[in-house]
C-alpha cells in the first residue's frame, strides 16, 4: 500500500487516534539520506491525532567519535561497561543528535523538546564487575511526558538518565523505549534500524507472536542476528509489558514508516503480544469486502462467479480472516446435511498475504466447522488451483458422481469442468469412559 492510498489510511485512524506510538530510532539513521522522510512520516502521524514520543540511539556518531579522537569505547550500545570516558562521549553524541532531530521536526512546524525525564540507577555490579556509569531505567517522569503530549509537544529523549544527585548514566535506547512505552500506555514501539528486520534461516519474519521470539531467544538466539538482538530482546519485553505491537523495520527505504503503520503487509518485522489475526463469520456489512476480495479471482475464473446478491442469500456459510480488524481472506463452506457433506468454497488470499499460511489455516477452519455440524466429508470445486488443495489441504482427487445431486445439477449447467477434489473427515478420537 502507498501512503497515499488514502482510503487505506483511514482505515487505521480510529483505531490509532489520541494513541501514544514510541518511535525508537538508531542513531545510525539521523545521518541517512531517508531521515527527512521519517521526520516527514512523524509529521503525518501527528496531523492524524497520534501522540509520538522519539527515542534515539547514539552508538553509531560514539564509534565515530572514538575513532576521531583515538579512543576505544568501553561500550558502544548501552550495555556492559561505561567508563567515564564513554560517558563522554555518549553525551556529546547524543547532544549533537538531539540537536539534529530537534532542527529536523522544527524544519516541519512541528513542536518539540528534550527532556530530563527518565530517572536512572547504576547498572551496578554484574558478575563480579562494574558497570560503571551505566544505567537502568528506574522511573518515567509520566506527567512531564502527557504534560509535552496535550501541549502537542514531541518529547525527544536521548540514551541518559539522571537520578537524583545529578549524575549521568547511559541506558540503552531500546530500554529506555519500552519503559516510556510502558508508563505511557503505548499501543506501539517502532524500532528504526538499518536492517530490515528478523530473519529466521535467511527469511524475513513478516509477523509473529511474542511466544514465538521467546522460544527462539530461549532455544536458538543464534538465528538472530547481533546486531539485532537488543530489538528482539526489548520487543519481547515490550509484549510481555502490555504493548500491543512491537515494529522492526528498515529506516533506509523510502515512506517505509507510513506502509508499516498503514498495511497490513508492512515492510519489516511485526511482533504481536495479542490476538493479531482471526477467523470470523462473515456479517452484512462484509459483503463488499467480500466482493472485493474475490473480484480479481473472479475475473480470471479462478473462482466462479457470484453476484452481491449470491452471496447475500448464503452470507452465513462465509468467514473472514482478519488482520488487525482487516479483512485479507476468506472461505465459505456450504453444507448438504442430508448428504452429510459440505463443500469448501470461495477460497481466496488477498496477494499481499499469500505464502504465509493463511490458506491452509482456513482449510483446517472449515474442517473443524465440519465436524462441528456433523458433516463426513468436504468437496472443493476447482479449475486452477487444485494442487494447492491436494498439496497443502490433503484432498483427492474425485468424482462429480460423488456431488450432492443439487450440487452435481449445478456443476454440469456452469460448463467449468472444475476437477472434483474430496476430503474425508476423521471424527475426534471419543474420551475415555470413565475409570471403574
């Protein structure tokens, strides 16, 4: 979807109006050329009721500063060791950041300001060594926050904290995300990267449930990349904190915060702490989703052709997947009670969607509907995509003589030819009687 796809973009306000998102960028990302777009995205969001708090790293403008004056850093990222050296260094990094994204947003009319607001704690000692001048997010100042948010003021918060002496720590920007995330009741931290997000065995991860990064992180965190690990760490402990959704995406490509906030396709890696995607009956008022939907499988006599009013006098037997309330999918299945058979129809992924599972989830959604109503078998009438049905849904191929005669009637007057593909429903084994 293009940002300027307005329609799609309205879609999404209601639910994201006077909402709070933490963006959380790399410090990287200031120096890229896609950076004023960023700001320009921001912009966007703020015009729409969106409350947005900026968090930014340092690390990169400290490795670059080190390496002007000579030094090594103790610590590049916030974690491990801060020596009073690296301390310095980071707070001139993250002043001259700071700077930049405060004359960033300024260039755009729009209202900003640093603040003192996280309080910090040393790190203290870990294993028998101190961490210096390292920190831990102790508290969030969540009234100076809503204070800037009402005024329409973007709070830019910097990788420091303070406590109450005075004293400067480091913390990871990352961290500091997910506590402003958490004491703000955020719906949403986007993490800004220069990567394009999760990768499992070479493959972007698109979505998945917060469950899912645990067991990689507990069982194989050698699938993740290093210099992604503090994201997929804090996204894990975002979800566990209550944030709805955690966004890792690239701030290289062009409008990519737009078509990460505004699709459900997305550019980067979603991870979810709820209920992301479901299956339910189709209402009335899906009836032009559904058409929409289909109507390009439709033209291409993929799937056969429905009028409004078709699908109107059997709405009931329609379900749609959602993502994020959106509906992306659908499937119908149409019982013959007396036959004790049902037929599994209109099946159809929205191309954004397709290769992640969705068909195959729908497939197993109507045969358990199946079962619940007692039915034996399912059939599926298809002209192109019968291997899919064969493949991925374990169905054979049939005959047309095993139709319901209604169903057979109407399948010799359509002239499709459709191949026939069966299914037999294996019955839940009964539970055991009980014990004597």
């Amino acid at each position: 979807m293009k940002p300027t796809d307005l329609r799609g973009i309205l879609h999404y306000i209601p639910q994201f109006r006077e909402k709070t998102f933490v963006i959380a960028m790399d410090g990287a990302i200031v120096a890229e050329e896609n950076f004023a777009n960023i700001l320009l995205d921001i912009a966007v969001l703020r015009s729409l009721n969106i409350d947005v708090v900026l968090v930014h790293g340092a690390s990169a403008l400290v490795r670059l500063l080190a390496r002007e004056r000579g030094v090594t850093p103790s610590s590049l990222d916030g974690t491990g060791i801060t020596d009073a050296q690296t301390l310095a260094l980071t707070i001139k990094a993250a002043n001259l950041l700071t700077h930049e994204v405060l004359e960033g947003l300024a260039a755009l009319d729009l209202r900003a300001a640093c603040t003192n607001g996280i309080t910090a704690h040393p790190a203290g000692i870990l294993q028998g060594v101190d961490q210096l001048f390292t920190g831990k997010v102790e508290r969030v100042d969540i009234e100076l926050f809503r204070t800037l948010l009402d005024q329409r003021i973007i709070p830019v918060v910097p990788p420091l904290g303070f406590d109450g002496d005075g004293r400067t720590y480091r913390v990871n920007s990352d961290h500091v995300a997910v506590a402003l995330a958490e004491a703000l009741h955020a719906v949403k931290i986007l993490f800004i990267t220069t990567c394009d997000g999760l990768f499992q065995q070479g493959r972007l991860i698109r979505q998945m449930p917060v469950g899912d990064l645990d067991q990689i992180l507990a069982t194989r965190r050698q699938d993740i990349l290093p210099e992604m690990m503090s994201k997929a760490v804090h996204a894990a402990a975002a979800c566990h904190a209550g944030i709805p959704r955690v966004h890792l995406i690239n701030g290289r490509v062009e409008e990519g915060l737009l078509a990460e906030v505004f699709s459900n396709e997305g550019i980067g890696t979603l991870i979810y702490a709820n209920e992301y995607q479901q299956v339910r009956r189709a209402m009335k008022k899906d009836v032009r989703h559904l058409q929409q939907l289909t109507k390009q499988a439709m033209a291409s006599d993929e799937l056969v052709k429905r009028t409004r009013a078709d699908i109107e006098k059997t709405l009931q037997d329609y379900y749609i997947f959602e993502i994020d309330r959106n509906p992306v999918a659908c499937v119908a299945l149409h019982p013959y009670r007396d036959q004790h058979k049902g037929e599994l129809a209109s099946l159809y992924v929205s191309p954004p969607h397709e290769n992640q599972g969705i068909g195959r989830k729908l497939i197993q959604f109507a045969e358990n509907k199946a079962r619940e109503l007692g039915l034996d078998e399912l059939f599926a009438l298809s002209t192109q995509a019968f291997t899919y049905f064969q493949s991925k849904g374990g169905f054979v191929e049939g005959s047309p003589d095993t139709l319901p005669p209604g169903r057979r009637e109407k399948y010799e007057q359509s002239g499709r030819h459709s191949k026939v593909l069966v299914k037999r429903l294996a019955r839940p084994a009964s539970p055991p009687g009980p014990e004597t």
